[in-house]
C-alpha cells in the first residue's frame, strides 16, 4: 500500500487536518497508509516500511524553519529513492523557491485540498508533475471539519482570510482579504452529530468578525451561532483565545456580552502589537493606541482577563516607540489585570515586510520584558522568535 508520512509537530499539528479531511472525501485514506510522524525518530522509522509509493510531507512557519533545515540534514541522506519529499504551509506558500533548494522535490502553495489529492491520484499514475504546486482558494463550506480514518483533531478551523492587510501577517496575503467563513449550520450539524466534545475551540483571524462580510462585525448572526452551539449541550466554549484573537476595536461591550453569556473562557487573547500610534500606522493595523485601552478596560468589566499581544524589532522601530510601548503594557497590567504575551518581530515571506531587517532588542528592553516575565506578568516566544532570526545568542 502507498504510504503517506506528515511531519507532525506542535506548531504544525492543526494544518494536517483539513488535508487529512480533504484526502478522506475523495476515497484516498482507503488507498494509502497515513503515518503520523510526531518525532524525527519515529519519521526515520517509517522510512523503513516495504517499498512503494512513499511521501513524506512537511508543512511549516518561519518560525520552525531551522528546525525543518536541522532535520532535512539528517531524512535526506537515508531518504528512499522512491521517496517524495514535499513542503507547504505559510513559509513555502511564500518563499517556494528557496524551500526547493532546500531539498524538497515539491512545494505546494496556497490552499492544499483540491491540489493535493490530485498530486498524490497522479504519482500512482506516473504523472510528470510540476517542483511548485499553486493551489486554488477553497470555499469552506462543503468541506468535512474532520478525518474519520485518522484519529487527527484540533480546533474547528472557522474562517480564512482577513479584510485588514498588516503588513507583518500573512494571513490576507496568503488566503484573502475577503474572509471566507465556515456556514455555521454545517459546524452545528458536526457537533450533533458527533455527539458533541467535552470542549470547543476555533481558529479564526479575528473572532469577532465570524459571519461578517468585509470588515463590517455580524454580532446578530454571531449570537445566532453561539446560542445554537449552546443548545447542543457541549460542555465548554472557548471563544477569543488561542488560537484565536480578536482585534482591539472587537472588543466592544455587545461583543463581551455574547461572550459572556454563552462561553466559558475567563481571558481573551487581544492583538494589541504596539503602543506607539505611528508604528501601529506604519504596520497597517487601522486602530489606535485608544483602542487598545478601551479593550483592555471593557474586557476586564466583564470580567476577563485581557491577554495582550505585543511585538517588538519591527523594521525602523526607534527607542521611543519602545519605551512608548512598555509603558503602555505597565498601564494595562497595573490598571486592568492585563497579561502580555510578548512577540519579536520576523519577517514572513509574502507579505510588504517579507525583505525588511528586525531591529536588534536593546538592552533595557530585555532587561524589562525578562522582569515581566518572571513576575509572572509575561510570556511569549520572543526570545526564540529572536534566535530564529539571528538576533539572539
């Protein structure tokens, strides 16, 4: 039997699932053995199986790109010659052909349900198929949330795309600036019908914009979606938490009120990015500093607590923006229970700030975010994030 093994990963382990999901509607799972691969040494030992059909899959950010370049060191060298080796995900969607040249045979870009399947059908028939794979944006609705051949879950993928265009994130420039959202009927008609799950959590951009078109929020047809989820007797809902977020100018006390009434978290996880209003303009983020408080404050009014995402090492970002920002973090602990969850800045292929340099953390500012840290009033993958880019011993 052809074999398929996915690089499995805790920063990866949510993109396999629609793939998985896609390859089982079309009758794939029957044909080929799937091989959930969670370390490099359980990889090395699937490498080993009979001969035949064999891919082996990665799918990664530029944040686990020297990690995908510290194992292909060691898979290359004892990969079969009958093996495939092949890349997607956010880092080879927007950098294809350095990822070739890193020793991948093929790179799929974009959105993999329908190119896949059609690329894993074609190597059974000896198909010539093209080193970079562009695939086509999906509609989600129709699509099954879940495999059922493999056991594979995560949180129920809600919404691709985002009507805002940071210049730092890839979201809007890998999948649309028009969000595509999930029908809420065919989310409700899963969790019925799977008998619920003792818990619910979703990725989504920004969670309150779910159901809205554009930038426009929808909280009526969002009510509607929550309640219904209610009914369905599950246990707990997590709404606004990782690994989701919400915007600043989200957090609104209409928004809270759903939130509230019909979830079952105690903390929303908030983009906030910078305190400083010319790097916010600068970054494309389209609020304020002003937001940001008023997010912080009406989230604590309802009683949760504020987790506020911070950035720091954009390109050009002066002292002044920092000491801007850290000032305003100390505000939104001391005045509304905030946490910080700290963030360096990478440039990510495919966005306006793909070819831009990280500005080196100065001094103080370590010293300040690393007190934080061990008051136990910040966390975040900063410094990994920093060696990542070779600006961290």
């Amino acid at each position: 039997m052809p074999r398929l093994i996915l690089r499995v990963t805790p920063h990866n382990r949510y993109s396999w699932t629609p793939l998985l999901a896609s390859l089982e509607a079309r009758g794939l799972l029957e044909h080929w053995e799937v091989i959930l691969a969670r370390s490099v040494e359980a990889l090395l030992h699937a490498l080993k199986g009979p001969p035949g059909p064999l891919v082996v899959a990665y799918s990664f950010m530029t944040f686990g790109l020297s990690r995908v370049e510290k194992e292909l060191k060691v898979l290359i060298p004892g990969l079969p010659d009958h093996a495939c080796l092949v890349a997607g995900g956010p880092h080879p969607s927007g950098a294809p052909g350095s990822t070739l040249r890193m020793g991948f045979h093929h790179v799929f870009v974009g959105e993999g349900e329908e190119v896949f399947p059609s690329f894993l059908m074609g190597l059974l028939e000896g198909r010539d198929q093209p080193s970079i794979i562009r695939g086509e944006r999906v509609e989600l609705g129709g699509t099954s949330l879940f495999p059922r051949r493999v056991a594979h879950l995560s949180p129920i993928e809600l919404t691709r795309g985002c009507p805002y265009g940071c210049r730092y994130c890839q979201v809007s420039y890998l999948f649309g600036f028009l969000p595509r959202h999930r029908p809420p009927r065919e989310v409700l008609d899963w969790v019925r019908g799977e008998g619920g799950r003792s818990f619910l959590r979703f990725v989504t951009p920004d969670a309150s914009l779910y159901l809205s078109r554009g930038k426009e929020r929808n909280l009526r047809a969002l009510e509607g979606f929550l309640a219904g989820l209610k009914e369905t007797g599950v246990e707990k809902i997590y709404w606004g938490t990782f690994p989701s977020e919400v915007r600043p100018e989200g957090i609104t006390p209409a928004f809270l009120e759903l939130v509230k009434k019909f979830c079952d978290n105690t903390s929303l996880t908030i983009g906030a990015q910078s305190g400083s209003e010319e790097r916010l303009q600068a970054i494309g983020r389209g609020h304020g500093v002003e937001e940001i408080r008023n997010a912080a404050r009406w989230a604590r009014e309802y009683g949760f607590t504020p987790h506020m995402d911070f950035i720091f090492g954009f390109p050009g970002e002066g002292e002044g923006e920092r000491r801007d920002t850290v000032a305003l973090m100390e505000e939104l602990i001391s005045l509304y229970g905030a946490r910080i969850h700290a963030h360096y800045f990478m440039p990510l292929p495919g966005t306006p700030y793909a070819h831009t340099r990280p500005q080196p953390l100065s001094p103080w500012l370590t010293r300040k975010l690393g007190d934080l840290s061990r008051m136990g009033l910040l966390d975040g993958s900063w410094q990994s994030q920093a060696r990542e880019v070779g600006l961290w011993d």
